[in-house]
C-alpha cells in the first residue's frame, strides 16, 4: 500500500467524526481492552476503532 496524497487524506480526515489521525496507542489501547478480563463477556461484538468514519 502506498500512502494517500495530502489531498486525499485530507479529505479522509475531514470526513470523520473525530477529525484527525489517530495514534497507533489508541488502536493498541482497544486491542489491549478487548484481550483482558474486562472485556471477558463480550462476544461476537465489532468494535470499530476508526475515528467515525462508519458513524
């Protein structure tokens, strides 16, 4: 995969909920969430990490 042009994410971003990039330690935070005992009843769940774009 290439990166997308300035322009276009740009226009990716925008389109958000949250308008910006994410960090990776906020993917990492979700991942680490659902690998623990606190997330032990959650089952067959989407849990989607994506700043909005699916909102």
């Amino acid at each position: 995969m290439e990166p997308p042009s300035p322009e276009a994410l740009k226009a990716m971003v925008s389109a958000l909920a949250i308008p910006r990039v994410s960090d990776p330690a906020e993917t990492a935070a979700v991942i680490a969430f659902l690998a623990s005992p606190a997330a032990s009843y959650i089952t067959g769940a989407v849990i989607d990490s994506n700043g909005g774009y699916t909102a």
